[in-house]
C-alpha cells in the first residue's frame, strides 16, 4: 500500500517540534548563550517546524523590543550549534539532535495589516451597507 505524501506536518513532526520550542524557550530563559544582544533582548519563539526526517528544525522567532531583529536573528544562527549541543539532555530520546535554524516570525505583521485592512474606511463602509440592508 503506498503512502499517500501532504504538506500537512505528521503528528510526530508536531509534537517534536513542539519538545524543541520548550527546549529552546528554557535554554534562551537561563540565559545559557552567552551573548550580550540575546541576553539583553526578550525573545519570543512561536513556532517550530521539524523536517519530515526531524533532523532540521527552523525556529520561527520574534525579537521584543528591538527594532532590528536581523541583528538578534543572526546572533542566534551564529550559536545554533551551542544551541543544539544543549537541547540534548532535554530531547534525550531522539535518535538525532536535530539542526537549529532561526528565522525571523512575520506573521504578526500579517496580522497587522490585516487588521487595518479591516479597519479601513472602505471595509467599515461595505461592512456598515450589508447590516443595513438586512433591516
């Protein structure tokens, strides 16, 4: 019987990359890296993808408070593998310690724009004609 392929993630890729997120979010917490931006910036990680294989993981990340998240994001890329060295102890029960990539999270700014799409006067108009016209 052949497998049927999606683009959907699989259970395990969910919940793997949901161990890692955990793990990461304690590792960065700790304050285990030792760089003065990570240390001194509050990051938020949203979301971890895991390669059908779980050996990559990119971590979609978000900078609080920091203007330039390039700045934050390349600091993390440049101790993924420090990283990745301790995410072991915590994600002991996988085969492979999967590779760390981070990646700037956008989709609160899809989320703005949305928002003041939906608030702009053009939308508020058609919004307001359709309750009217339902009287």
């Amino acid at each position: 019987m052949s497998k049927a392929t999606s683009s959907a993630p699989s259970q395990r890729m969910l919940r793997v990359g949901e161990q890692v997120r955990a793990a990461l979010t304690q590792i960065l917490q700790r304050g285990e890296v030792r760089d003065d931006l990570i240390e001194k910036t509050v990051i938020s990680i949203s979301e971890v993808r895991m390669s059908p294989d779980l050996k990559i993981a990119t971590a979609y990340v978000t900078p609080l408070g920091v203007k330039d998240h390039d700045g934050v994001i390349a600091a993390l890329n440049r101790h993924a593998k420090f990283i990745r060295g301790r995410l072991g102890p915590q994600l002991r029960q996988m085969k492979y310690m999967p590779e760390v990539r981070f990646r700037d999270d956008t989709s609160f700014d899809n989320y703005k724009k949305i928002d003041a799409l939906l608030r702009s006067p053009e939308v508020v108009r058609d919004l307001s004609d359709d309750d009217s016209q339902e009287d």
